[in-house]
C-alpha cells in the first residue's frame, strides 16, 4: 500500500475564525498543471476578505489561502512541455481564466468571468505545496530572490498595471494616494516609469518612506488642503493612482486632477465616495478601476523590477504565525507587506 504524501497548510474551515494549522495530503497534478513547492507566499488584505468571507461571491471551505506564492516545480502534469523541475516560478490571484471568451481574446483575461483565482476557488500557497495552472504560473527573472517577488506578484502587478490604466507619460505629474502595501510599490514603479510622484497619506512616517522611495512631493491631507494646494502649486496632476483604505482619499483626488485627468481606483475599502457630476463633466475627468493584471504584465512588472530594483518592504513570518500576521493587518498600520517562508 502506497503511504499518502502529507503537508502543512493553514486551512479556513469557517469564516471568521482563526485558519487551522494541519497536515493534508499534498495535491497531485492534473492535466496542465505542476505541483510547486512553496519557497514564500506574501500575505494580501485580499485573504482577510476570504478568511473572513467578506464579498458577496465567497470562497467555498475549506480553503488553503494565499496568492503571493514564490516556488520550484517538483513535478509537472501530463500536457506541461513549457516548464520544467526545478524552474521558479510565481502564481498570481488569477489562477486560471478560460482563453475562450471575448474578455480572454481582447486581452482582458483578468475579467474573464469564468476564472478561478488562487486562494478563492481554489487552493493557494499557505501550504507547504500548491498545485498550479502551468499556463497561468510564471517564471521569476533571476535577480529577484523569493522574499522580493512575493509581493510583486499580486501587489506589485496590481500597482504597475493601475498605473498603465492612468495613461500618463513620462513627466507627468501623478499622484498615489495611500503609501502601504501598495502605495509604497507604486511610488518605485511610478519613478520607474519616468513620472514625477506626488505621495499623500495621512501618516507623516509612510510620506517620509516614499520621499526616500522617490516621490518628488508629498501632501499631508492632516495638515494641508491636498485639492488646493495641488491646484495652486501645479494646476492639478495629470493621474492618480489611489491604494488608500478610507473612501475620502477617492474623491480628493479626483479634486486633486488638472483639467483632463485621469483617477484610477486600486484600494477596496468597503463604501461610496460622492462625486459631482458638474465637475466631472465641465472638467473631463476619467474615472476607472483596475484589478490585478495579465500574465503579460506579470511578465514585464517582474522584469522592469529586477531591472529598476524595485524592492517590496518585507517583514517576514512563519506558517504557524498565519493568524497573528491577520490579525495585526487589521489593526496596524505597518507599511510593506508580511511573506511567509516556507523553506
Ligand atoms: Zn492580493
Ligand atoms: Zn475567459
């Protein structure tokens, strides 16, 4: 008789209670995919949202979270000939999307409504091994260690992609409104891209981090007026790009845009913003969300990362330490993100 492969997984087994640290049979590869073993997997507010079951389309438990995963192929499935043992890989939150639909085939495959996302409907890297789609998985460029491309993976993309949604060109003025997780990975990709970054957040501490990061302003909405200011000293800003968690850093930066501007939406705090509608039309404002990114940009946010030296601020933790680590994401405000190693 064949002993079955067993591994350690944090495991949601109800919403809103702490995730069971356990032994579970390792999973096996299917047709198209590859088993990894996880080397780390960043902790995203996306899976308090699962653990908690906090959107109307909740995960269904039990469930292993976790979408931030770094690690090695130890097996590929029947039909896998483009990646082999030993590579590295990164699974994104888009675990698999069907290439069929009229989303997929326009290069919107983040909204394919028949996806599956990693951690969600399926299992993610809170675990020792994960199974992954070997179309969705995607190579880690060498010079980015495991603890760096974590975060990339799903907060790094998500930033680099919103701020191609903002269609600003180098020398624009673009503001990114909320520096944590997030905001602290726009502000480097931001300068990257050659445009000159104002950061706001309410918390001196975090616009001391990005000014070291490389904004070029930074606003204080405690102590200044951000739309007046904003307004007098250059007119407006040709973009934002707001991560923050509080609804009413949305409509100050639409406050905050010169005449054309654009506003994209990355944060996912729970409400409404107003928003008037004189103002949006007399000025020509656009509006738009952004989620995630596709493979391709995954593809080349890795790269202009490991080429610009875009560095995620990373507090490491261990499996055993999964409940803590949620925790304290709900009540402190540490900016950077938390990965797990996994070894
Ligand atoms: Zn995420
Ligand atoms: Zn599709």
């Amino acid at each position: 008789m064949m002993m079955e492969k067993t591994m350690r997984a944090a495991v949601v087994t109800q919403f809103r209670q702490p995730l069971e640290v356990r032994e579970v049979p390792v999973p096996r590869p299917g047709r198209g995919q590859i088993l990894i073993r996880v080397h780390a997997c960043g902790v995203c507010h996306t899976d308090l949202h699962a653990v908690n079951g906090d959107w109307p389309d909740k995960p269904p438990l039990p469930r292993i979270p976790g979408h931030e995963v770094i690690g090695e192929i130890v097996e590929v499935g029947e039909g896998v000939d483009y990646l082999n043992v030993g590579e590295r890989v990164g699974v994104p939150w888009l675990h698999w999307a069907c290439g069929t639909c009229e989303q997929c085939l326009s290069g919107w495959e983040t909204l394919c409504t028949q996806q599956q996302r990693t951690g969600y409907e399926v299992d993610g890297g809170f675990a020792e091994y994960m199974v992954a789609s070997g179309h969705f998985a995607t190579k880690i460029p060498v010079g980015i260690d495991d603890l760096t491309a974590a975060p990339l993976v799903c907060a790094g993309l998500t930033v680099y992609k919103g701020l191609m949604m903002t269609s600003a060109d180098p020398g624009d003025w673009v503001i990114i409104s909320g520096i944590g997780g997030l905001g602290h990975l726009a502000v480097q990709y931001g300068k990257a891209m050659g445009f000159q970054v104002i950061a706001v957040d309410i918390e001196d501490e975090k616009l001391d981090l990005a000014s070291k990061l490389g904004a070029a302003m930074t606003v204080n909405p405690r102590n200044t007026d951000p739309v007046g200011y904003l307004q007098r000293q250059i007119g407006g800003a040709h973009a934002a790009l707001v991560t923050a968690v509080s609804p009413p850093a949305f409509g100050q930066a639409v406050g905050m845009m010169r005449p054309g501007g654009t506003v994209v939406l990355n944060g996912l705090p729970p409400g409404d913003f107003p928003l008037s509608i004189y103002d949006m039309v007399m000025r020509a404002i656009t509006l738009r969300g952004s989620i995630v990114g596709t493979r391709f940009d995954l593809g080349r946010a890795l790269h202009l990362a490991a080429q610009e030296k875009i560095i995620p601020t990373v507090h490491t933790a261990k499996l055993d330490d999964i409940n803590e680590v949620l925790e304290n994401m709900q009540t402190s405000s540490l900016p950077g993100r938390t990965v797990l190693e996994l070894g």
